[in-house]
C-alpha cells in the first residue's frame, strides 16, 4: 500500500512541469502548495540524495521548510526535534547567516506555543544578530515576529517603540510588502492604545501600499472595512458609511455572508449615527436576513438589536421592546453586545413608566460595563438610574449617581493628561535618539578631535533646547488640558439638562407599556381566569429559571476574573472516563460524526477535580457547536506516554487565522478584524477551558484542525 503510495506521488510530481532536479527548486515548488499536509508530502518525497548532494544553505532551508509545515499542523514537537538536530550538526555555528531562516523559525515556534516570553527574547536576538550581519530582509521579518509577541503580550507600547525605529528611518529601503506589514501593525498598537487618529492615518497608508501590489479582492475588502471601522469609531459617520459602502461592494463579489452581513450592520450604524433612521432599518433588516440564512444566531441577535434601536427612533417603541426582549435571551452577558441590549431595554422602560424593569437593566448594564471598564457605558447607565430616580423622587439617589459620573469623568480627564504626557515623552526621546544616531555617524567621518569637541558641544545644546521646549510644552499641555475639562464638563451638563428634559416629556405622554410575562401570568391567576396547572407551573418556572440563568452567567464571568477556581481532586480511571465522556458525545452530538480512539492502559489512573474536567469538555463540545452550522465531524483522540496523558480533540467547524488561534484562550477575546470568523461567541468559554487547565498545572494549545477547525491538545502529568 505504501509502495502503491509512493509511486502515485512520484507521477504527480513529474508530470508537474514546474517540477525540478535541484534542491532549492522544488523547495519553491513546495511553497506554492497551500495544503500543508500535502506540502509535507511532497517535501518527504524528495530524493534523499538530492538533499545529501545539495549546499548547506540548501539543506538549512529544506529543514526549516519542514520546521514551518510541522508548526502549521500543530506538530511542535516534531518540529523542535528538526531544530535540535540541525544545532547539534557538526556544521552548526551559532550565529551564521546560513541558518538566518533557523533562528526565524524558532522565534515563531515559541510564538504558536504562545511562550511569549520565550518569543519575545528569541524576536529581540533576531533583530540585534540581522543588523550586526547587515541582512535587512530577515532583520524585518524578526521585527514582525517581535511585535507580533509584544501585541499578544499586551505591551503595545515596546511594540510602537519598536516599529517607530522603522517607519520613521528615510535612509531604510523597504519593499512594499515590508511597508504593508510594519504599517498594520503600526495601527493595530495604537488602536490597542486609543489613539485613533493616528491609527487611521496609517491605515490609510497601508492602503496606498496595498493598491501597489495587485492585491486579492478580500485583501481590499478587508481594508477598506478596517479603515471604515475607524471613522466610526470616530464618529465621522459620512466617511465611515462610503468606506463601508466601498467593502460592501468588494464583499460581494467575494460572496463571503458573513462579511456581506458584517457590512450591512456597520452601513446601519452610519446612518443611525446620521440619523437617517428609515436607511439604517433597512440596512439593519437586510443584515439579519443575510446572517438568518446560514443560520447565525449571534450575528442574527446583533442584526435584531440595529432594527430595535432604530424602530425607536421612528416611535415604535413596543416593536422595540418585543425585539429587544427576545435579543437579550441569545446572548451570553460576556459579549460585548450585551450591553448595548440592557442599555436600549432600559431606556424602553423609562418610557413605558415600567419603574422597576428600567432600574434592573440599567444596574446591570452599569456593572458589567464597570467589569469590562467601559467609562461611556457606565456613563449611559447612570443617567438611566438618574432618570429612574427622579420618577421616583428618590433625589438623594439621584444626586448619589451624578457624583459617581462626575468621579468617572474625572479619571477619565487624568487617565487622558497622563497618556497625552507619555506621547510628548516618548516622542522627546525618540528624537533624542536620532540626534544621538547622527552624531555617532558624523564622528566616524571626523578627522581630527578639535571638529569632534564642536560637534558634541552643538549637540549638547540641541538637547538642552528639546529639554527647555519639552517643559514648555507640558505647562501648555496642562493649560490646555484644564481648559478643556471645563468645556467637555459644560457641554456635558448642557447635554444632560437637554436629554432629562425630553425624557421627561415623553414619560408625561406614553402609554404603559405591556406588562412583562411573569406579571401577566400572576395576574391572570389572581383574577381567576385561568387554573394553576402543569403548564403554568412550567411558564412560571421558566421565567424564574431564565432570572437565575443570568445570575449563574454572571457569577461565572465574576469567578474568572478573580481567578479563584476551587478543585475537588480525586482520583480516576482514565479508561473509564474516557469511554463515558465518549458515550455522552454520541447522544448529545447526534447531527455529529464523532470518531473516537483510546490507547491507554487499564490501570492508568490520574488525579484531577472531575466535575472542572467534565465542564472543560461541555466548553470544547459547545464551542464546536456554536460555530459549525452542518453536519460536523469530531476527533476525540486519548493516548498516552511514559511521563503524559495526550488527550486530542479536534472539530470541522470553521477554522481561524494564526493570529487569533494564538490569542484563542484570552479572556473575551474577540478578533480585532470581526469578518474572519462567524463570531457565534465571545470567548468566556474557552478562557474558562484555560482556566482549569492551569488550575491543574496541565499545558493546552490550539493549532489548525486537519478537519478544517481547530485542534486542541491537552496534556496532563501522571
């Protein structure tokens, strides 16, 4: 069979003409192969004396081609063994320009395994060895790969540091592609920083070099959404809607639904931001028959929510409410849309004079947008409370809740100074740092010590007059900045005085609004028009269920923001519990093909809290449901080693870039780009799956699924 194999593979690559005799052609042969277990194969499949035969550069880069192919199937171990036996060669020397691709390959290898720490240290050797060997082209590709681990690492700042060296070197020749890639992620750091402007600015210029380089439609597609996303975020809606209109169109022709949705919904928010209501309904209902078709239940929900917000704005408030109501049911309170739903269901009941119900979803929008530290949000909640307040004429709670929004708006004011004063230092030293450059390459061209001595004294002045301008531009910064508050603070007092006067207005001209349908049934029975029976009992408890639901959700998100799992460490079979946890899948997964496999002894026993265990899979099963919307498959692979328990659970449901699958277990991540996956959920679940594992001291990862979806790896001690 493998000999049959073997000869198939042989015809397919000579009947291929772009198939060579040399070594270093078919490893560009192999590169032009998207398939990386077919791209395995072919490298495998090459002549074994054509490798022994071929240059040691040649050799260097067919290993790390099979390193990276290894590192893309989620194979990191099969991929460490290549980079220990190549530094263990009797050829190896340590920092030679032939293994260039070797230290590269490393430094993406602690990337995927999410060792950031191990990635960042690996990226910062890279770059210093790249530019001690004057090799420009992997000197940028080792910056990539360090600020790609300062970003996951959440320190967008060293990764600014890093990339301003770069960007702002005129004397540096870089290719277009360079110039794309230190532009994205030049803006996605500063976005992470909340310096949007100048995020945008080099957004747009990442376009200018993409339109350059004969891009893909989707690569257009992705960002002229990219940059329409900023305007919105912005606030400059007119901009935001023709970008988005720009995408819409480059989206179509892709077919992608999901980004054709995605799209659609933003289109909606310009014009609800315009306050072209009637235009933003359309966009709303034309985005929830788009994600309705392929039955997206997330994205349908958020659809939902644009329509409600905007049928209230053309007074049909109950068509609101009934939307609203339903929304809120098919969201998890981890998602970001969450939010936005209690916030717009609050302000209905303002205006149905519903007391009560707007009080209870305002609180808790406010405490989760406080959770989640979302100062606007938590604003917006308040002057609900406010408003409920003042319905009830509870002033004293009223005047309590506008105090709390002036001490927000204060740190908000500080936290702003505070990060406007790091930008002036930051761009002080960065100047510094270019007079300290130029002066060392003058005084290599200096013949004699006497024009060294003037050139150091003019540089000493220069310093000294940044320095004297730097403390002139922080007193005028703080002028400023006062001068401002006072205005934002004005404006905002006008502002509320406008809004509480219309509220209350249209409290004194609104009907009630529907009673909700746990009062509806109380009052039924109490009236005596219906009998309390069965199915009553069950309407009754549902509703009660449906209260505690959320109270359950939110002691779950509270849990793992303090990071106080509690185990209850037992001992189990492994045999035994893997055969059940199979059984289970195949009844609750029915619509799934499910393939199991087991290769452990029967005696083999490990410890670990069963229940934490159970609800590690329910999240992994779970999420597979979520985002696969067909007939699915499932691998649930158990073996085991001399030190491990291996445990392999892979699903066909729609795979995810690189960049998210390294940030996959973050908590409430969502990817910044929202068009690359379906967006069913919002991470709580796996960063609870993340969660237990470290509680036990186990190690998990995530890599690209062969079935099309993501695999993950569990390894326990025993």
């Amino acid at each position: 069979m493998k000999l049959k194999a073997s000869v198939i593979l042989y015809f397919a690559l000579s009947m291929n003409s772009a198939f060579a005799s040399t070594l270093q052609q078919n490893i560009d042969e192999a590169r032009t192969i998207s398939d990386y277990q077919k791209r395995y194969d072919y490298l495998k499949a090459i002549d074994k004396k054509l490798i022994e035969s071929a240059s040691l550069a040649e050799q260097v880069s067919y290993n790390v081609r099979l390193i990276h192919v290894h590192i893309h199937l989620g194979q990191f171990q099969q991929a460490q063994t290549i980079i220990d036996e190549l530094e263990a060669g009797s050829k190896y020397k340590k920092d030679s320009p032939i293994y260039s691709e070797l230290y590269l390959a490393k430094a993406r290898l602690a990337y995927r395994k999410s060792d950031l720490e191990t990635a960042i240290y690996l990226s910062q050797q890279n770059v210093a060895l790249f530019q001690r060997l004057q090799l420009t082209h992997y000197e940028i590709d080792a910056v990539a790969s360090l600020v790609s681990a300062y970003h996951n690492a959440g320190e967008y700042q060293a990764a600014l540091n890093l990339l301003e060296v770069y960007i702002h070197d005129n004397n540096r020749e870089l290719t277009l592609k360079q110039k794309e890639m230190l532009y994205h992620g030049y803006s996605r750091n500063l976005e992470q920083l909340d310096r949007l402007t100048l995020a945008l600015e080099y957004k747009l210029k990442r376009r200018e070099v993409i339109q350059q380089m004969s891009p893909s439609i989707s690569l257009q597609a992705g960002i002229s959404y990219s940059i329409a996303q900023s305007y919105l975020d912005l606030e400059q809606y007119e901009k935001a809607k023709n970008e988005f209109i720009i995408a819409l169109s480059f989206d179509r022709q892709t077919g992608s639904l999901s980004d054709i949705g995605h799209s659609l919904v933003k289109l909606s928010q310009c014009e609800y931001g315009l306050k072209n209501y009637d235009a933003a309904l359309e966009y709303a209902q034309e985005a929830q028959q788009v994600f309705a078709s392929y039955n997206s239940v997330r994205n349908t929900a958020w659809a939902n929510h644009n329509i409600a917000i905007n049928l209230l704005e053309v007074d049909k408030a109950t068509q609101a409410l009934t939307i609203e109501k339903q929304v809120i049911t098919e969201l998890k309170q981890d998602d970001h849309l969450y939010i936005d739903v209690l916030l717009t269901l609050a302000k209905l009941y303002i205006g149905s004079t519903e007391h009560e119900q707007a009080k209870h979803y305002a609180e808790q929008a406010y405490q989760l947008s406080n959770q989640k530290n979302k100062l606007q949000k938590q604003i917006t909640a308040l002057e609900h409370l406010i408003t409920v307040a003042v319905q009830q004429a509870d002033y004293k709670q009223a005047l309590s809740y506008q105090r709390t929004i002036t001490e927000l708006e204060k740190g908000f004011a500080r936290n702003n100074y505070n990060q406007r004063l790091a930008e002036l230092q930051n761009s002080i030293a960065m100047r510094d740092r270019d007079l300290a450059i130029q002066d060392l390459k003058l005084q290599d061209n200096e013949k004699n010590q006497a024009i060294a001595s003037q050139r150091q004294t003019i540089l000493y002045s220069i310093l000294l007059f940044s320095l004297l301008l730097a403390v002139m531009g922080i007193a005028l910064l703080r002028i400023r900045q006062r001068k401002q508050l006072i205005e934002q603070r004005r404006n905002y007092l006008d502002k509320q005085i406008s809004q509480r006067s219309k509220l209350l207005s249209q409290v004194a001209h609104e009907l009630s609004g529907p009673l909700t349908g746990l009062r509806l049934h109380l009052e039924t029975l109490q009236a005596g028009l219906t009998q309390f029976n069965e199915l009553t009992y069950e309407k009754l408890n549902q509703k009660i269920t449906d209260m505690a639901t959320l109270v359950t959700d939110l002691n779950k998100i509270s849990l793992l923001e303090q990071s106080s799992f509690q185990l209850n460490v037992t001992t189990i079979n492994a045999a035994e519990y893997f055969q059940s946890l199979h059984a289970d899948m195949v009844i609750q997964l029915d619509k799934f093909e499910v393939r199991f496999s087991q290769n452990v002894a029967d005696e083999l026993n490990f410890e670990c809290d069963a229940t934490r265990l159970s609800q590690l899979f329910a999240n992994l099963i779970s999420n597979s449901l979520k985002y696969t919307n067909h007939l699915g498959k499932i691998n649930l692979r158990i073996s085991q080693n001399q030190t491990q328990l291996l445990i392999c659970y892979e699903d066909s449901a729609p795979g995810v870039s690189d960049e998210s699958l390294a940030k996959i277990f973050d908590h409430l991540y969502r990817v910044p780009d929202l068009k690359t996956v379906k967006q069913s959920g919002s991470g709580i679940g796996l960063a609870i799956v993340k969660q237990i594992v470290e509680a036990h001291n186990w190690h998990i990862t995530a890599a690209h699924s062969e079935l099309g979806g993501v695999r993950y790896d569990l390894t326990i001690p025993i």
